[in-house]
C-alpha cells in the first residue's frame, strides 16, 4: 500500500475503476459487476473508484452494494463531484455520453461549494456508505474558475473538518493538473490517459511537479480506453475510434512486446507505475475476467530489453522512467 501525499491515506498499486459496471459502452448485468469487484478483492486489490458521472449513478450503487459486506477499515473508496445528477423526464437512453443506461437524470455541471457538499452527500446515499476515503473535482476542464475559487476550498474544508481524507482532482488532461499540483494543497491528482505508453504528456510537467511538491499521481486510462489492450482496427483510444496512425503505433508496440515474450498489456501496466511520482495505476474492469487478466498482467515483469527497444525506436522518451529489474 501507498500513502496519497501526506494524507495518511493509502491505496493498492493496483486500483480498480468503476466505470465499466457502470455500463460504459455496453451494459453488464447486477451480477455481473459484483462478480467484478469480488474478482479485485480476490486479486489484492483494496482501492476501488467511482463517480456520480458513471452509468448516472449506476457504477456508485454497484460498487456499494459489492463492498458494503467487507470491512470498511481494508479499502479506500473515491469519488467525485463537479457534477450533480438531475432527474428527467425526456426518456431515452445515455449513450451520447458513453453509457449504456436510460436517461433518467441529467448532468448538471457544479463546482460551487454548495454543489460539491450536495454531490458528496448524494454519492453517498447511492453507495450506501457513510464515507468515502478520497474525492475528486471531476473533469473541471471549462470550469477552472468555479472550481479553483469555490470547489477546491470546498474540499479542503471537508478534509480539515475530517470529512474526507484526501482531496485531488482527477482530468482527461495535465496542464490544469498540473496548475492544481503548483498551486492547490492537493494531495493526489487522477490523470486518466496522459501518461502511457501511447501519451506521455505528463512527464513534462506534472509528473516533475508532483515529484517537487510531495503530491501523489494515479495514472488512469494506462489502455487509452482500450487500443493498448487490444489493438485492432476498429479499437477505441480516448473513448473514440483509433485514428489509423496511432492503432499502427500501438500495433508496432504489441509486435515488439511479442518478440520479447511479453504482452503490450504488462507492458501498458507496468510503464505507468514504473514513475516514482505514480502510486497506483487505475484500471477500468467490466468482469470477473477482464480484472483478473490486468492483475495477472500487473503481476508480469516486462524484459528490461523490451524497454531497451523502444527507446532505441524512438518509441519512448529518454527520461521516461522504466520498470527497475531484479537482479535476483
């Protein structure tokens, strides 16, 4: 286990993300889902992540009930605000956001602080559990201003009146993580698909940032939504189809890792982690499985020599760290 910043608050260095069960692209089934989060705690996982955004609440209901028999004590639990869940009665479906649900709310954008105290109690009340360990301001892209002004002070007090214990924001992006890090007392930032083997974005400047300030980073989205899982024409990367030129990339990746008996998926996992600034890499999981395949997978050492091609191919930035091996 690793401690997010100076908070005292601890994850597994392999974490689990929840929006798959909450029907991201396509629906799983109740049981599904609790077989899923069974499938991480049997695997050693012990930090499990959600938000109102997945599956309209529907990820936070599952990861609840799949966790509320196990003792509150062994896990870490995070959610997000920035986003406040309305209903609706215009029916239809949630696929133009991505998930596999009906439409019965809709995403009110809120960094207020009132809309972060009110996101928090209503991720609660789905989860069915009186805390949560960690929160994020989700996805602030074009709400800098309310987030940095109103949301971030709103989650410093709920961490001072000992209503959370670690804070953070967690983007598609580095830039204004890396502006958290520089300016905010955060102590953990989510950065979903910038640091990867595909995009190494973050280790120019949030990464050192982090490293500088004592900050913790979990690196999501390390698949890039699923090309360096599979890649294959047709693959998603950044939740939208491969552009030709990178689907070649990652193929020439996955050729690579072969001829070293490894698999671009170890390889995808193990890169992330491999930065001293990165305490856990989140994985999202749909099934049984999907999550006992990326903790097999995490488990993998991956040749030094794999590490050694890529940089040579120009494949792998120079001063990207690279998985240290065992002499042993």
């Amino acid at each position: 286990m690793r401690t997010l910043g100076r908070s005292g608050v601890e994850v597994s260095a392999l974490s689990f993300g929840a929006a798959g069960i909450g029907n991201l692209f396509t629906a799983v089934s109740d049981e599904e889902a609790h077989e899923a989060v069974d499938a991480a705690w049997d695997g050693g996982i012990r930090s499990f992540d959600t938000a109102p955004h997945y599956g309209l609440g529907l990820s936070e209901r599952r990861l609840g009930a799949a966790l509320r028999e196990r003792p509150r004590h062994a896990y870490t639990l995070s959610t997000k605000v920035g986003r406040l869940l309305e209903p609706t009665g215009t029916g239809g479906d949630d696929l133009e956001h991505g998930f596999a649900v009906p439409a019965t709310h809709r995403r009110v954008w809120d960094f207020s602080a009132d809309g972060v105290r009110r996101a928090l109690e209503a991720g609660l009340e789905r989860l069915g559990l009186d805390r949560v360990d960690v929160v994020y301001l989700h996805d602030p892209d074009d709400h800098a201003e309310q987030a940095f002004r109103e949301g971030y002070p709103a989650l410093e007090k709920l961490r001072s009146q000992g209503v959370v214990g670690a804070i953070g924001a967690g983007m598609n992006q580095a830039e204004m993580l890396t502006r958290f890090v520089r300016d905010t007392d955060v102590d953990v930032v989510l950065c979903a698909g910038r640091y990867t083997l595909l995009d190494h974005r973050a280790l120019a400047g949030l990464l050192p940032a982090a490293l500088e300030r004592g900050t913790s980073v979990v690196v999501g989205g390390a698949f890039n939504s699923g090309l360096l899982a599979d890649p294959r024409p047709g693959a998603t990367y950044d939740y939208a189809t491969a552009p030709r030129e990178t689907l070649e990339r990652a193929l020439r990746l996955q050729d690579i890792a072969g001829r070293h008996g490894t698999t671009l998926r170890a390889a995808a996992l193990a890169f992330p982690a491999a930065h001293p600034a990165v305490v856990s890499v989140l994985v999202g999981a749909r099934s049984a499985h999907e999550v006992r395949d990326c903790a097999e997978q995490f488990a993998t050492p991956v040749p030094a020599a794999f590490w050694r091609e890529l940089r040579e191919a120009g494949l792998l930035p120079e001063e990207a760290p690279v998985p240290v091996q065992d002499p042993s």
